[in-house]
C-alpha cells in the first residue's frame, strides 16, 4: 500500500458525515474509493492537496495556489491602473484579470477553478499570471498608446518587401 492509499483512508475514517459508508472491499485494484455520494467532493479536494507532481518538467505544485494568483492578479490590476483609459492592452487585459480574480475568490476547488479558467493546470496559470505581470509593466515603459516620434512607413506591413 502507497503512502496516498493509507492518507485517503485515513482521511475517509475521519470523516464524520451521517450516513458515509466506506466500502475498501469492493474497491478495484486500481483503488477507487467507494463512497456515499456526500463525501466524494472532500475526497476530491484532498487529492489535490496531496498532488506531488504535475508532469510538467521544472513546473513544481503549488501549495497555495490561490494566495499566489491573488497576488498577482491585484498586482496586474494596479499595474493596468496607471495605464490610460482608452489603452486597448489595458482594456481587454483588465477584462480578464478581473474576472479570473473573481474565480479564484469564489471557487476554493482546484480541479474546478481549473476548468474555468480553461487554461491548463493552476501551475501553469500561476507562470501565466507572472508573465503577464511582467509584460503589464513593461507596456507601461513603452507606452505604446502614444503617438509615434515620426510617421510610419508607407508599407510597413506589406510582406514580401
């Protein structure tokens, strides 16, 4: 028996629910826990918490996701803040910061924040977040709502030259 196998069922004795029955017995090799319907999502949300990898090289789990993305999310947000209104980057960056911030203050279920937020595992939002972090304060260096120093030129965007 692996160390998760014995931290499940020592999770599921504990758990003091009416009517929660646990059934080891009938339980598939591959251990599928075989309990009342009430206690499945506690299950769940201990699984992630006791995730030790996430199969991405370098990428290790994070043991307080929502702190981090919290942070960071109000970080962009006073970033955008400083940015002019009618700047688009500001606009449809600020659009969806909020509300992923607004996810990750309402949903304290891993798996299901993932799936909302739709893009990969919380890990990879989190390098997300801190990558548009990065890019937030460095458009607000280069501005780049300002007018340009000298007309552009003509075919600039024409392709092949």
């Amino acid at each position: 028996m692996n160390y998760c196998t014995n931290k499940i069922r020592h999770i599921i004795e504990n758990i003091k629910l009416y009517n929660a029955r646990v059934n080891f017995s009938k339980c598939p090799p591959h251990f599928t826990i075989c309990v009342d319907r009430c206690t499945i999502p506690y299950v769940q949300n201990t699984m992630q918490s006791i995730k030790r990898s996430t199969l991405l090289t370098g990428l290790p789990v994070s043991k307080n996701p929502h702190i981090i993305l919290t942070s960071l999310y109000r970080r962009i947000l006073k970033v955008l803040a400083l940015m002019p209104e009618e700047s688009s980057y500001r606009r449809h960056t600020n659009e969806i910061v909020q509300s992923r911030l607004n996810a990750v203050q309402k949903i304290s279920d891993i798996p299901t924040l993932e799936s909302t937020i739709d893009c990969g595992q919380i890990e990879e939002v989190i390098v997300q977040a801190q990558r548009e972090y990065d890019l937030a304060r460095n458009m607000l260096k280069w501005k780049p709502w300002e007018q340009l120093i000298e007309e552009a030129p003509r075919d600039q965007w024409k392709w092949p030259l």
